[in-house]
C-alpha cells in the first residue's frame, strides 16, 4: 500500500513548531485544499511561530479540512488548543498554540484577506515599534 504524505511525516515528528507546520500543511494537501499559504510570524507575534492559511471549495470541504489537521496532529500526539467555526463551516480556526491554521470558504477568504494583515507593511511597521521600545 502506497503511503501518503501525512503518513511520511508521522514517522519522524516531533512537537517543533516546524515539524507542527510540516504536518499541517501534509494535512491540508492530502484533503486538496486550495491556496495553501504558510505565514511565519514568530518575529512578529508572541502567539505562534506558524500561521496556515487555506481555502476549501465548500462549507463540507472546510470542515473536513480542518478536521483532518487535528486528527493527523492527534496522531502525533498534539492536541489542538481550541477551534472555532465548525458550525457554520465558513472559516474555521484551529490553534495548535505555535500554529494557527485558518480553514476559509474561498469567498471568505477573498473578502477578509487575512494574509495581508500580516504582510510587509505590517511587519515593517510592528517590527519598528518594537525597537523603538526596547
């Protein structure tokens, strides 16, 4: 039997927030999600090293999407901290404490455009604000 990409990762994973992101990312692939971006924001946040942005073609899509995260980092023993959404199964948040991963209808995504708050701009700007106050 051929091994899939999340099963590949099981075998050598460890609680590092890259390894959490790795398998996130193995997570989402395997279910098809769409647009799949890896934002790396420990520079510029104390919340997370990792935030995982992706979009599902459905409500059903985004459900599953999220639902296969937490299960695969279930099987590496990594428990989610929380998740928020899966009623409505337009955008879901599932926080792994160093990963957060937002699982977004298309059209939701579109319209919120969450990697933006966290572009260059924004990070140039927070960036400066902590060195001036250190």
């Amino acid at each position: 039997m051929k091994e899939n990409k999340v099963s590949e990762k099981l075998k050598d994973a460890a609680t590092t927030p890259l390894k959490m992101k790795d398998l996130v990312v193995a997570a989402l692939e395997d279910l098809k999600g769409v647009d799949i971006q890896v934002l790396k924001i420990d520079d510029i946040s104390d919340f997370a090293d990792y935030m995982v942005v992706v979009s599902g073609t459905s409500g059903r899509h985004v459900r599953s999407l999220a639902s296969n995260a937490i299960d695969t980092l279930r099987q590496s023993d990594i428990r989610a901290i929380g998740s928020e959404g899966e009623e409505l199964g337009e955008w879901i948040l599932v926080d792994f404490a160093d990963v957060v991963v937002h699982v977004m209808r298309e059209e939701v995504r579109s319209y919120y455009q969450i990697e933006k708050l966290w572009g260059e701009d924004i990070r140039s700007m927070l960036k400066r604000q902590s060195e001036e106050h250190a």
